[in-house]
C-alpha cells in the first residue's frame, strides 16, 4: 500500500521542526545543491514540495533558505497599466530603449533592448525609479534625465530625438488593489526556515538554526519594501521578445511582508 501524506498540525510542525533544528549537520538529500536546502526539510518532513497539509486552517508554505542571503527571488509577473497601451513594448522598448548586446550578432541588426531593475530607494544609472504614490494609490515608474549617469550621454542623447527628456507621459503604474490582490494570492501564510551551510568533501550540509512563523499577508509591509529597495521591479524586454516584468525579492526580507511574525527558534 502507498503511504499515507503525512498531516501536521501547526503545533505538531512546530515540534517537528523544533527536533530538526535540534540536529547536528545534515547531509544535502538530493543531487546538486540548487534547491537542496528547501528539498532536504521536506524529506526530513515528509512532505512534497513546499506546501504544508495542515487541515482545517488557510493554505500554508515552507520557505527555506541560507541564513544571512541577499539573493533574489521571483514573487510574480504583473505587466504595468494602462494595459492596452502595452507600455514595455511599445514604449519603454523604442523610445527609452538601447543596443542589446548581441545586436547583429545572436539577433538581427537593429535589436533593441530594455533591461532595467529599478527600486524606490535611489535611481539607476539610466534614470529610472519606483514611486508610491499613497493619495493617488499607485505604484508607478518615474524617468528623470537629470540623474542618467555620464557613461549613459549618446543614449540619453537619443532618448531626446525619439520622445524628449521629460517624465514618463503617461507613467506605467500598478494600481493598489491589483498588486495587492496579487501578492496576497502569491504570498501565503509562512513557516520560514534559515539553515546555515558547510561543504566538505565536495558535499553540501545543513544546519537548520531559524524558524519563524509569518501570517497574514502585509500590503503596506509590501510598499515599504519596494521604498526601501527590499523590493524591486525588473523590466527584461528586447525587440523580439518580452520576458515579462517582474516584482523580486531580497530573501532575506520575508518577514516585512506578513503583519504577524512569531519567533519559533
């Protein structure tokens, strides 16, 4: 007979967690060591892939990953607005765009590029900035040609030709309730694991010494994390393609997105 899938309840969880962190360095369960941290805790768990089965409460996740990273990671794909004008490509791509790299080369002459990731805590060096507007409810993408750095003058140059060095007119923006509504979907109630990490004999180990509980999603904990570039918005479009734009985060910073964060190690 196949096993049963295990079930916890959250205390249950807590206590089983409580007995992994107890343990000494645990060897990296799987081949490889991309995702062996989160894929190691859910074989000592017994469970698979990062949803908990804790019956009878709102969908829960395990989130797992080294202790004291700044990487970053993917929280959702959500275009800007006004979504009939198709801002990336048919204006930040030809008018604010540049040379892709392998212009006449991996792709035809001509290929433009439009690679920016931008935050609210200071601009990038082509000008470009996140800005909460609270009144207004909005989280838009603001140009300022003063701040391009000088490394960036032909291009600036040629951003004058094609529209002129004003702001943004109209500015991308997302709308309050649609990012909220959207990372509230994405970001569920958390049990977040941090495990430091050792490699020896070419093998990696894991030390599981932080878990914190993290309920109920944060929308203003959302709009600080982009003002303080915890959050940030990655455009990644070229003529013949665009990748989609992005809202990504430090990983280290869970926690300001939930209004409840208890400390279970």
């Amino acid at each position: 007979m196949p096993n049963k899938p295990k079930i916890y309840t959250k205390q249950s969880l807590i206590e089983k967690l409580r007995e992994i962190a107890a343990m000494d360095w645990i060897l990296n369960t799987r081949k490889g060591n991309v995702g062996g941290i989160g894929n190691t805790l859910e074989d000592l768990l017994g469970i698979k892939e990062n949803n908990l089965p804790i019956p009878n409460a709102a969908e829960w996740e395990l989130k797992a990953q080294r202790i004291d990273t700044t990487s970053l990671c993917t929280l959702f794909h959500i275009e800007p607005s006004p979504r009939a004008i198709r801002f990336v490509p048919q204006v930040l791509l030809p008018k604010y765009g540049w040379a892709h790299k392998e212009d006449g080369k991996k792709y035809e002459k001509g290929e433009m590029s439009f690679r920016q990731t931008i935050h609210g805590l200071s601009r990038s060096d082509r000008g470009f900035m996140v800005k909460i507007d609270r009144a207004e409810k909005k989280v838009l993408i603001s140009f300022d040609a003063k701040s391009v750095d000088g490394r960036h003058a032909h291009w600036l140059q040629s951003v004058k030709k094609r529209i002129g060095l004003g702001e943004l007119d109209p500015q991308p923006y997302w709308g309050f309730d649609d990012l909220e509504h959207k990372a509230g979907t994405k970001l569920l109630n958390s049990f977040y694991v941090q495990s430091e990490v050792k490699t020896f004999r070419r093998k990696e180990y894991y030390k599981y010494t932080k878990v914190m509980m993290l309920q109920k999603f944060s929308f203003e904990g959302f709009l600080k994390a982009i003002e303080e570039a915890k959050i940030l918005v990655d455009f990644d479009a070229r003529s013949g393609h665009n990748h989609g734009t992005k809202f990504r985060m430090r990983q280290d910073s869970w926690p300001m997105l939930y209004e409840k964060v208890t400390t279970i190690i």
